[in-house]
C-alpha cells in the first residue's frame, strides 16, 4: 500500500476510535443522569427502606441505621419448597437492631398457591409486629405457560388469602408494569401495590395507588457489600405511622 494511504487508513481509524470514546461517554452519561433522575424524583418520599436476600451475603447490621431506613423486607421463600438460607439469621439480627422487618415471597407462575403459601407460613414467624407479607409476582419463563391467566389469578388468590388469614395482615404485591399491565390489571383493587421500576416515574396504567416503589437495584449501604434495592414508602412521615397503625404495629 502507498504510504500515503497507509496514513490516511491510520488517521480514519484513530478518528474511528476517538469518536467510538465520544459515543460510550456520551452513553455513560446517559446513564448517569437516568440513575440521577430516579434518585431525584423519589426525594418527595423521606419513607425509605431496602429488601435483601442471601445474594447480599453477610450483613453487618449495627451499621444501619434504623432511623435511615424505616424498613427492610427480607426474600423468606420461593416456590414450593426453597428456603432462603439466610433469612433466619437476617430476620432475627435485623429485628434485634429495632428495624421494621418483613418477609416476601418469590411466587413460581408453575406451582400451586396452597402449596407455595405453606412454604412460607412454615419459614415466617407470625410476629404482630412484623410488616404484611409480600408476594413477589413477575414473569418466570421457565414456567410461564403452565397456567392460563385465569387458572394464574386463582392460584396468586389461594396463596394471599392463605397468608391474609394465617398472619392477619393484607398482603402485598410487589411486581412490574410489565406483569402488573397484562395479569393483575383490574384485580385484587384491596391490594397495595410495590411497584419496580428503574427508567421511570411508577404510575400505573389505571392510576392505581402504589405503596412502596424499588426504585433502584443498585443501591450502596452501609454494612452490606453488594448492591441492594432501595425503596420508598408512598406518604410522608404522618402517613407512615398510620399505615403502621392499620397493621397492629406500634408507632
């Protein structure tokens, strides 16, 4: 090749990669003001709490606070049969630093209600002063197909009213637009909804209330070395206390 043109290929790829470096910091910063949208737009809810499972590893619980974080929902179950191997040791530390615990399940689309609900009331202490109990329903695609919606909704109805009257609190939905949108849309209205969503403000297509919002999964907090999901409570201080109220629990 003509030196001229071996210059002139050497000048069009270092230009290539000077501008591949111009588009990845252009998408980094994107992303950055994405993740800084989010944390803006919940700063009206001065409610905030975090969830973990045994991903998060060992956790260091004297260093949070429990006036930082007004609550904490541990996973307890998923399924028919998985226990969450540190839910135990979570659940007794957590309550031994005066948090405001509770406990979710992660609902397999594949298994029976009865079943699944058994599963947790076998791991979860019924304590009055615990937080209502959590249904984690989302999409499972190595069972999505098993049940119709109809034969769905019926089996999610068995496991929540099984755990409404076991521990004498209504429980909670956490879930996803996505999931929310094309299988709970216009069922189970007495139900509070924990909505997940990262990109965007969590309003729901009906205008549906929620009550807690994840807003991030990446999260940093003291004590825990992995990230965490970060949630606020829908109220403000006042509203706080009443919902503890309305659940048995001491203000």
């Amino acid at each position: 090749m003509p030196k001229h043109l071996t210059k002139i290929s050497a000048n069009f790829c270092h230009n290539r990669v000077a501008l591949t470096i111009v588009i990845v910091g252009c998408l980094i910063s994107l992303a950055l003001v994405i993740v800084h949208y989010n944390a803006a737009s919940a700063e009206p809810y001065p409610i905030k709490g975090f969830d973990v499972s045994h991903h998060q590893g060992q956790i260091n619980w004297k260093q949070i606070s429990p006036q930082q974080y007004q609550f904490v929902y541990l996973k307890a179950t998923e399924g028919g049969d998985f226990k969450d191997t540190l839910f135990q040791n979570y659940w007794l530390e957590a309550r031994e630093r005066g948090m405001r615990v509770g406990a979710y399940h992660f609902f397999r689309l594949c298994r029976e209600g009865n079943i699944q609900a058994q599963n947790f009331i076998d791991t979860v202490p019924n304590k009055s002063d615990a937080l209502p109990p959590v249904m984690d329903l989302e999409y499972d695609s190595n069972c999505i197909n098993t049940f119709t919606k109809e034969q769905l909704l019926k089996q999610i109805k068995i496991m929540h009213d099984r755990l409404q009257a076991h521990y004498g609190k209504q429980p909670i939905f956490y879930t996803s637009k996505n999931f929310y949108n094309i299988i709970l849309l216009g069922e189970f209205n007495n139900t509070p909804i924990w909505i997940r969503e990262y990109h965007d403000k969590p309003d729901l297509k009906d205008q549906r209330g929620w009550i807690f919002w994840q807003q991030t999964n990446q999260a940093k907090i003291s004590g825990i070395h992995k990230n965490v999901d970060l949630n606020v409570f829908y109220g403000d201080e006042k509203e706080w206390q009443q919902f503890l109220q309305e659940n048995h629990l001491q203000p």
